[in-house]
C-alpha cells in the first residue's frame, strides 16, 4: 500500500503540485492497491493524475491505457515525458517499423504507461503481446463509449470485456467525464468490475458561464461576431452541425477580420493536422468544426465555446462544452440554436434502424430541448441530468439565473475573477492571482515568445511546455531563484531542471528592465 508521504513526493516531484483535488489521492491510491475503480469527473477535474500517478510509482510496471483518441495520447505522451515519466503511444498513425520498435522496448520494462486503441485489444496477437509485459493495471479512457445507454456509443468498446478474462489478477479502472447513472451501471457490468472504488465528481463547473438562446441566422451571426471579437486571450472554438455551415461560417469570419481555421471530414488528414496544430499553438485562436472536432483536445486556453446548432443531447453539449476553461479560469459556452434544428435531429433520428436505438434517440432529443427551453439554472440542470442534486439552485452567472442580454456578452474578467462560495480549490487558487499590472504585460509577451519557440522546436502544442495559467502565475509571483520557482503550481523537479535557469532569466531581465524605466515600482 503506497503511504501518503509517497503519493505526495511524486506529486511534487513529476507534477509541482503539493495538494490533491477532492477524490484524486483516494481514487490513486485505490488503483495502487489492485482495486477497480469506476470514475466519472468533468473536463478539466485532473482524470488523467488519478491513473498517471500511481503508474509513475510501478517501477519495472507498464499501466496500459486504452483510448480512442489519437490527439490525447500524443498530447499526454508529450506532457508525462516533460515530467520526467516515460510513456509511449502505438496508433494507427505510425509505420509498422516504430510500432515493432516500441513494442519491444516495452517489453524490456522501458514505459510506465503505453497508450493503446482500443480497436487493438480485439486483435489477438496483441493480447497474446499484452500477456508477456509485467503490467500494473488497465485504464479505459472515455469509458461511456461501452454503454448503447450513452451518447457516444462505439461498438468496439465492447471487446474490452476481453480483459477481465484474460487477465484477471490486473485492476481495471474505467474513467469518464459524461455518464448517468445508467450509463455507470452499464460501464461496471461491461467491463465485469469488481466491487470497484467509485468517485463521482461533481457537475458543476463554476468557472462555466453557460447562455442558450433561440436564434435566427442573423441573431447567431451577430452575437458569433461579438463574443469572438471580445475574446481578449486564449482561444475559441465554434461548433456547426455540417461541413458545408463550417466552411460558411469560417469565410464569414474570415471576411469579418477574424483569422479561423475549419476542421470536418471532407479535408485531407494533413490539411486537418495543419489546421489543428496552427490552433493548438496558438497561432490561428478559432476554429470552426463539425461536432467531432475537440475529442482529445487537452488544450487547457479555451476561452469560448460556441454551439451554432442544437446538440444531439444534454451529455454531448456538456462534453462539448466542457472544453472550455480546462484551466480552471472563466469560459464562456454558447448555444445559440435554430429552430430548423429541430427537423435535422429528427430527420437523422428518423433514419435509424434499430427501433431501440432509436427511441433513445428520441429520449435524448427531449431532454436537450428541455435544457435549452428551461429557466432553471443551467449548471443546476446538467447536474440533475447526471443524477447530481445540489443544494444551492443558482450559479448566479448563466443566462437563466443572470438573464443576459445581448450587450452582457463580454467575457467575465480575466484573471481576475470573484467566485461564489462554491468555487473549487483551483478555481480559488486562479482567483486569487490578480489583473497582470501593465508593466509586467511584456513579461507575460515574453515568456509566451519563449514558449512558442520551445513548443515549435519540440513539435508539440505550447501548453504541453506550460499552461497560461502558470505563466501568470510567474507573472505574479515573480520568483528569483530556483527554490521559489518550485513554489509555482506545475513545475516539478524535471520541468524546473530543464527551463528552470532560462525562465528565471527571463524574468529577472524584465524585471530589471522595469525597474530602470519605474524606479518606484520595484521587483515585487
């Protein structure tokens, strides 16, 4: 059983955190002690620190992680290496000579998490292959897959099941971030679950100011343009329902100065990596795509999210929408739907087969109408749809509870930012840092130049080096040695070996800088 004292050192050491968020120690510690867990937090709750911690721990151990998305294994194969953890991904985007060449490194202990699909697990050389590795446990991310209950249903989910049998000494530990209570059921019997430590986080997003409002084309037109042109950092994302409305709406931006890219699948693969990586480092900060843009996406900067037709259902909009403020700093999401997107749902729902799958179908058509319809809360709606029941009834920020009207679409301050009672830990310690004095706005502009340039020399998205939040902590922290340096949230032993003298570099020129130009303001 690992102790506490050890939980904690590693926490420190790979992730530059000295406390956990509400349920992460218990879950980590659960999955260390060979018990299955069954975890449902939102975007954003720290998921993946819950199964990378105690992996970091298994020494000579390789924790196998099944997801379906490309995009975050090569995004948490890059983060878990800047920390110092060795782990590895084999997908369909690599030639057969690297998949053989990381399979055999595997097998010599050299991976403490291999990030696998989870079509691969039907294969039965790879189980055959899984059986000679010294595992600890297995992840199955995006667990609400294996359930026809939920809104993303894929079949080759199901194939999991296979790994309880074939290996039924190792944990299995499903994790979501969008599950009812029926859904959870089905993960457990799915995945044949034994007695499984359960968490499930709660719904509530505080830093989520959520608006739905019916629309007409030149109503949703109007505010698009005003909410993009009042994003003042980070990076937004606009939903359409087809490829055709993506391609419309990124001329329209384009034609009303506002720089996007379109992700859909009638563009080629390297068109469509050309356009996500442009985004993801920041250089272009929209992009316009269908609904299956962002599955993966651990871009922690989104400022914006904006739906620009009726989701399929309350799990995907809150799935969707919950891309937005990762970070823990305030977002905005956007629903700003017709009324003709009540014939396209229907018309789609209408061409399904299966009689059970459709009413489904139908059932989860209702309950999103029913959202957007309503006057209650809408935070207090997506957590009673999760089976959740708070005992506050209003979040004080969405459109139901503030009643906005078009003009109060300006973004809510940032970082500056005052929270209900109910604001989360993170959320606080964000709060807590206050508006970056004018002065201090070259640091900021030059600790993101540094970023971009370590991002681009290592080909992977800037917050992989470090998230914006960090470098407003430096920003506000201003740290002169290396000892203060590990004070600031995320830099652990290896992030602050490799960056370390060169970010304190940077701050002490400016600072200097500043106090030539502001001899009364000083360094601190």
């Amino acid at each position: 059983m690992l102790s506490e004292s050890q939980l904690l050192g590693a926490l420190s050491r790979h992730w530059g955190y000295t406390s956990f968020r509400p349920g992460q120690k218990e879950i980590a510690r659960s999955i260390a002690d060979g018990r299955d867990a069954c975890v449902v937090m939102p975007t954003g709750g720290g998921k993946s620190l819950c199964y990378q911690l105690p992996a970091s721990l298994a020494k000579g151990r390789t924790a196998i992680v099944i997801s379906p998305l490309i995009a975050l294994m090569q995004d948490q194969v890059a983060q878990l290496g800047e920390m110092g953890i060795p782990a590895a991904a084999i997908n369909s985007t690599l030639a057969q000579s690297q998949k053989e060449r990381l399979r055999g490194e595997a097998m010599t202990g050299a991976f403490r998490l291999l990030y696998l699909s989870p079509e691969s697990i039907a294969q039965e050389d790879t189980l055959r292959w899984l059986k000679s590795l010294n595992l600890s446990f297995f992840v199955i991310d995006e667990a609400h897959c294996i359930s026809e209950w939920g809104h993303d249903f894929r079949p080759e989910y199901r194939q999991l099941n296979r790994l309880r049998a074939r290996f039924p000494s190792l944990p299995i530990a499903a994790f979501t971030a969008s599950a009812t209570q029926r859904v959870r059921h089905d993960i457990v019997q799915q995945l044949s679950l034994r007695n499984p430590s359960k968490l499930i986080a709660s719904f509530y997003r505080p830093n989520l100011r959520y608006l739905a409002r019916e629309t007409t084309r030149t109503e949703q037109e109007a505010m698009l343009l005003a909410s993009l042109r009042n994003l003042q950092e980070g990076s937004a994302i606009v939903y359409a329902s087809t490829i055709k409305r993506v391609e419309e709406v990124r001329e329209f931006l384009e034609a009303n100065g506002i720089a996007a890219v379109a992700y859909h699948g009638k563009m080629d693969a390297e068109e469509r990596r050309k356009n996500q990586q442009l985004w993801s480092a920041d250089e272009v900060r929209v992009v316009v795509g269908t609904m299956a843009f962002g599955l993966g996406i651990n871009k922690p900067n989104v400022r914006t999210v904006i739906h620009l037709a009726l989701p399929k259902s309350v799990e995907q909009y809150y799935q969707e929408a919950g891309r937005a403020g990762r970070d823990g700093l305030p977002a905005d999401c956007l629903l700003l739907w017709q009324q003709r997107d009540q014939a396209t749902i229907g018309y789609f729902i209408g061409q399904i087969g299966d009689e059970q799958e459709k009413q489904h179908a139908w059932q989860r058509f209702h309950e999103i109408r029913e959202f957007v319809d309503g006057s209650a809360c809408r935070q207090l709606e997506i957590c009673r749809h999760f089976g959740e029941t708070p005992k506050w009834t209003s979040c004080g920020k969405c459109d139901a509870c503030s009643r906005m009207s078009h003009s109060s679409l300006a973004p809510a301050p940032r970082p500056q930012w005052t929270e209900s009672r109910r604001t989360t830990g993170k959320a606080k310690r964000q709060a807590s840092l206050k508006t970056i004095p004018s002065p201090l706005s070259g640091l900021l502009d030059a600790l993101k130049e540094w970023r971009r340039k370590k991002a681009r020399s290592a080909n992977v998205p800037a917050f992989v080096i470090l998230h914006d939040s960090v470098l407003n902590e430096l920003c506000a922290k201003l740290p002169e040695s290396v000892s203060q340096l590990r004070t600031v949230r995320g830099f652990g032993e290896k992030r602050t070996g490799r960056y370390g003298s060169e970010i304190l570099e940077i701050i002490a020129h400016s600072c200097a800088r500043i106090s030539r130009s502001r001899p009364e303001m000083g360094t601190a």
